[in-house]
C-alpha cells in the first residue's frame, strides 16, 4: 500500500517548534516539512496535516501563524485529517496554556478538518486551557519549558497513535 504523504507546517520564534516539528518529520518518514511563513498553498498538497505551533505571550498565536491566519481560513480542510501539536508553558503561563492549539482547533475543525491525536491532560499542571475538549487536549500538548524531559516519550506515544488513525483513514 502506498503511504499519503504528510505535509507538517511549523510556526516558530524561538526554535522550539521548529526542533519537535523536525522530530516529528524524523519519525514520519513519509512527511514533508514547511515553515508556515513560507505560505499555506502548500497545505493544499496534503490531505494528511500536522500544524505544530507554541502559545506566544497572552495565549496568542505565534507571528507566522498569525501573519497566515486569513490565509489558513482559505485551504479547504473538508479534505484532511489534522494533527495539532502544541508548545505551551504551564508554570509561566497557567490560565493560558496550549491556548494557540486551541485557535487553530477551533478555526479548522468547522471549516471541515478532521482532527485526530487528542490526548490526556494527565500530568500538565495548569488552571485553565481553552485546548481542552472533553478532557483532553485537542492535540499534543508539550511544555519544552518546564517537562522537556517528557517531550520524547510523548512524541512517541502520540505518533504511534495517529499513525493508526491514518491507517484507518
């Protein structure tokens, strides 16, 4: 059977993104990896998406994303299974926590994209996370900040989980 390609668009000011965006391409041999300040056309290559993006200052999104935001409300994602990763700081920023993850969750899940890779809040400490549905977080959500020691072994776990989503897709 030949594998869908994978499109990962990162969006990243101090790196981190980018490092766990590269992982994740690292793992996914198969993907194809696009800085979002280069464009979201490309988006329209894939139908399999990992959007990987920090929480900036106030629960904003990250200025690459945010200077894409018109342009991701034009891709049409009733055609894609989407993966979000999240890089957040919970110590730092408590009540605001994966809030970017939530931006994007909440902007392409209406327009159509089916969003895959939920996970466990289990072991984040933080008070409030508009990144939160049904006790879960809409995506991976990871604390580069304050739990880098445990980015790996969820990266792992995560992959493993939404690479069986895609085999069913």
């Amino acid at each position: 059977m030949l594998k869908q390609r994978i499109g990962i668009i990162y969006g990243s000011t101090t790196t981190n993104s980018e490092r766990i965006a590269e992982t994740i391409w690292d793992i996914f041999k198969e993907s194809e990896l696009h800085d979002i300040k280069d464009g979201v056309g490309v988006i329209e290559q894939y139908e399999k998406v990992i959007l990987c993006a920090p929480t900036w200052d106030y629960g904003a999104l990250q200025e690459d994303y945010i200077d894409a935001w018109d342009d991701l409300t034009t891709v049409n994602w009733s055609n894609k299974t989407v993966a979000l990763v999240g890089l957040g700081d919970q110590v730092g920023y408590p009540a605001l926590y994966q809030d970017a993850m939530a931006k994007l969750y909440n902007m392409i899940e209406p327009l159509g994209a089916k969003c895959i890779g939920f996970t466990s809040t289990k072991g984040h400490t933080f008070t409030k996370s508009d990144a939160v549905k049904d006790d879960k977080f809409v995506g991976l959500a990871i604390d580069e900040d304050c739990q880098r020691e445990l980015t790996e072994e969820r990266l792992n776990t995560w992959t493993k989980q939404i690479s069986f989503c895609w085999d069913k897709v």
